[in-house]
C-alpha cells in the first residue's frame, strides 16, 4: 500500500497531474484558517508551535536523537545481557544514511518548486519529497523502534510507537501550516518513511531478546 501510494503521487508529480489540485486547495485552506486566527495572541502561537514542529524535522535534531535512543537501546540490551546487545547501533547508523540517500535524488530529480511558486535555482533541489518529513519520520520512528526493542514492556513500546506517530504527523502539519511544503510533498515522505520502518521493525523484532 505505501509502495502503491509513493508511486502515485510520485507519477503525479512528475506528469502535472490532477492530483496536484489537492495541494493547492488544501493549501489555500490552511491559509484561511491560519487567516481566521485572531492575529492578537492566538495566531502567533499557533504560528510558533508549527514553526516548532517544522524545526523538529532537521536532521541537526532528529538524528542526534536517533543516535542517542541508539546507545539507550545498546546499553539497555547489555544490561539485559542480550548476545546482539550492539546491533542497535549499526541500525540507526544505517536509518540516519538512507534519509539523505533516498530523500536528496528523488529531490533533485523531480526538482519540484515550492508552495512560493519561485523557480529553482540551479544549485537548488526540488521540494518533493519533504526532506525534513522523511528526516522526523524515519529518524524518529527508528528511534522508538530500537527503545521498543530493548524493553519486555508492552505498554512502554505502545507509547513509544505512538510518540514516533504524532512527532512525524506533527513535523508534516507544521510544514504544511508554515507553507513550507505541499501536501503531497509530506505525503511522499510519509509513504517513503512507512516503507523503511517497516523493514526496520521486521528485522529488529528478530533480535528481541526472549525470542
């Protein structure tokens, strides 16, 4: 299904299809109701909290936070004396790699401009898909995957999981309310992430200790 959905919206884009009217109704949607906040207090916070979200998304953040969950998880498999303890550290190494090496081609070959309609520059890459949606989603999904691989509690690796939902949903809405992406941008990501947390979740569920 995600395969099938990054496929779509990837055709999309590249052919101009019909699809694309989504992104400007949509757009033009959020700017209303980003219009309709009184401009007094409640716009700029609103404002603040989505700008706050979209920063989330850089990979000066998330992939320290990836890195660090990383030595929790190692450290946490060591004390629970698991033989593959270390194996947490490899798998964010290589998550934090395949965020530029998925994202940045796919970038520079659809070369999409942005929601300001301004033509890219020949040094620039495009918008599609969202770099800082890919970054939030897959770095810290990982991140709540390794925690969750290194816990017997159920509910802790629910909330975990939960957690990494809500950062990467959050991440694309404030991308999307800050006008710094379409909609199908974040959606690529979205798809693109779900396809390598899904991967990841198949292999680290080999490792947990008990199994």
């Amino acid at each position: 299904m995600l395969l099938v959905l990054l496929a779509t919206t990837s055709w999309q884009v590249a052919a101009h299809g019909p699809l694309l009217r989504l992104d400007r109704r949509l757009r033009g949607a959020l700017a209303h109701a980003d219009a309709a906040l009184p401009a007094g207090t409640l716009r700029p916070a609103v404002d603040g909290v989505a700008e706050f979200l979209s920063d989330l998304g850089g990979s000066l953040v998330a992939v320290p936070v990836l890195l660090g969950c990383a030595l929790l998880a190692a450290g946490a498999l060591l004390r629970a004396r698991a033989t593959r303890w270390w194996l947490p550290l490899p798998a964010a190494a290589v998550a934090a790699v395949l965020i530029p090496l998925l994202v940045v081609p796919a970038k520079a070959y659809f070369a999409r401009p942005g929601p300001d309609g301004v033509p890219l520059l020949p040094d620039q890459w495009g918008w599609y898909p969202s770099g800082h949606t890919a970054t939030a989603s897959i770095a810290y999904g990982a991140a709540a995957l390794l925690l969750a691989t290194a816990t017997a509690r159920p509910r802790v690796r629910t909330a975990l999981h939960c957690g990494a939902v809500l950062l990467a949903l959050g991440v694309g809405v404030g991308l999307m309310w800050r006008d710094y992406h379409w909609f199908l941008d974040v959606l690529a990501s979205w798809s693109l992430a779900g396809i390598v947390l899904w991967a990841l979740g198949r292999l680290l569920a080999r490792w947990r200790p008990g199994r």
